[in-house]
C-alpha cells in the first residue's frame, strides 16, 4: 500500500492490488485513483454540497436526512483513496474515528428514534474498519425498531486479499447470523469492469455465502466509464455474478471534482441506450443526489420536451442541475 501527494483535501493512497492492475495497464483504475491525473478546475464552490454536516448531523457520525433511515459514518478511513470521492473533505482524517463513547451515543440516538428503520454504514468504508463495524453490527442487532441494514464498500476493488484476515471473518460470521433475521444488503462500489478481476470475483462469492443481498452503485466518471459498451460490460457482468445494480449517480459537485463530472446529456443517452440493451433488472436508477434533499431520477430520452436544468427535490423546492 502506498501513499502520495496531497490532492485538494485528500492524500493519494493506492493499494498493492490497485496499483498491479494499473502496471498491468488499466487506464480506467489508474485514472480513478491517480491524483496527478485529475485536473482541478475549481468551478464548484462547496466542500459538502449535500450538507451532511451542516444541516443532517444530530451526533457525530450520523447523518439523519430522511426521516425513516440515517446513514451511520464508521470513520473516515479507506483502504485506498478514490479522488472522485464525494468526501474527499474528509477521507483519510483520523478525525471520523469513533469512540466507544461516541459509538453509544449514536445508538442512543438510534433508539430515541423509533421512526427509524433502516441503517445504512459508510464512511470511508465500513469494511476497512472491521472492529468497530463488528461493534456497531451488533448493537444493531439488537434494536427492535431496526428492520434493514445496509452496508456500503469499496474493500473488495480496493484489496480483496483482506477478506482473508482473522478479523474480516468474525465480521462477515456476524453478518451472516444478522442476515437470519434481518435483511443486510451489502452495496459493492464498482465504476468500470477492469475492477473485477478473479480476486474481487472470489471476495463476492465469499459475500454471497453470508447471506446478504449483493447490490452495486457506481458514479459516472468522465472519460472513465462515459460509454455504452464500457456500462454494459459493467452492469452485465455484475448482473451475472449475482450482484443488482442500484444506482448509477452524476458525479457530485464537489469542489475539486470538476474533472470527473461529465455531460447531463451524454449521460442520459448512454442511460436510454442500455436501456434499450440490456435486462431491466440489470440497470441501475440513473439518479442526481442533488444540494437539495433526495436522489432524484433522472427521465431518459423516451420523452420529450423535459428539462435537464432544473428540476425539484423530494420537498418541491427548485434545484438547478447545470
């Protein structure tokens, strides 16, 4: 594992199976996590565009936007450093870490809200910090009002040989006594097919025998994975190895993501081609998760006449989208 320059916010980091499969020449992977490829622009003005912070965090490492489900920060930490992240304000911060104090306190609040339902763990990745995971895991487990958990991950691209460890075992051991009573839907992070090589194709069959629901998201990556054939490649393959496509999201308007970001309107030609191309099931929501509040769909070319500047939140307020 290596770690480089400073990029914006966010320190290079590159694991040893991410960087042989960049020597191996895998432009899309090389491009993803190789800072001095990424060109700043500096259009967009916010650090955290979505307010996680300044408006959804009741106590540190929730974020309660909708009313029925919160997302649960595990830390801050990931085994390496995707520079399109949406978080790169924070990733690599020891200040995410949670204490066993801070870790009860979220359950505390957890519980105070009944209306809450689901949980869903990220970060940094949930994964890469196992013990604490296992601790929140099963604290989980034990609230009634909790029906469904989810837990998002990037580990398997990132460094499939830790799912060998003593430790990543006991994690997915639990995982797989929750599932018995509780849906645990694990969402596989994958942008472009060169990441499923024979090593991550071993980590998913590991995760289909816990017994969790295997779903993916992925985010629109301009001259990464901006093409008809690149995202059928990618979602049928994942559709073939049993893992559902979720959500394909525009990249987020991120300060010193300006790179990555491409066409609105290339983007829903690509989303109305694969529709045409592949199995319904095997497509993901195209969706922006806009600066107001909600993961908004985006229409395809089918209909006419609909604006791809504007469009509303989940509260009928106004978001201009370009």
């Amino acid at each position: 594992m290596k770690e480089g320059i400073e990029s914006g916010m966010m320190k290079e980091k590159i694991t040893s199976h991410l960087d042989s499969l960049i020597k191996n020449g895998s432009r899309a992977i090389e491009l993803q996590f190789t800072s001095s490829l990424t060109i700043n622009r500096e259009s967009f003005s916010e650090d955290d565009p979505l307010g996680e912070e300044s408006l959804y965090s009741p106590v540190k490492g929730i974020v309660h936007k909708f009313k029925n489900r919160v997302l649960w920060k595990v830390s801050y930490r990931c085994a390496a450093h995707c520079q399109f992240c949406t978080r790169i304000r924070q990733i690599g911060s020891s200040k995410g870490d949670l204490s066993e104090v801070e870790i009860q306190n979220c359950f505390k609040y957890i519980k105070f809200h009944t209306e809450i339902e689901e949980v869903i763990l990220s970060g940094g990745d949930p994964f890469f910090t196992v013990k604490n995971t296992l601790t929140i895991l099963k604290g989980l487990a034990e609230i009634k009002s909790i029906k469904v958990i989810r837990i998002g991950t990037r580990l398997p691209v990132h460094s499939p040989s830790s799912f060998e460890t003593i430790a990543m075992k006991s994690l997915l051991k639990e995982i797989k006594r929750v599932a018995k009573d509780k849906p645990i839907i694990i969402i596989l992070h994958v942008n472009h097919k060169d990441e499923i090589d024979s090593e991550v194709r071993k980590v998913i069959g590991i995760l289909k025998k816990t017994g969790a629901t295997l779903m993916s998201q992925t985010v629109f990556l301009r001259g990464i994975n901006d093409d008809v054939s690149v995202l059928s490649d990618l979602f049928r393959t994942l559709y073939h190895l049993g893992i559902l496509p979720y959500y394909i999201y525009r990249c987020d308007y991120v300060k010193g993501l300006e790179h990555f970001v491409c066409s609105i309107e290339k983007e829903q030609y690509i989303m109305t081609e694969l529709r045409r191309q592949l199995s319904g099931i095997a497509i993901p929501l195209y969706v922006i998760d806009v600066s107001g509040k909600g993961k908004i769909p985006v229409p395809l070319a089918f209909w006419d006449g609909i604006s791809l500047i504007e469009c509303k939140d989940f509260d009928s307020k106004k978001i201009s989208i370009i």
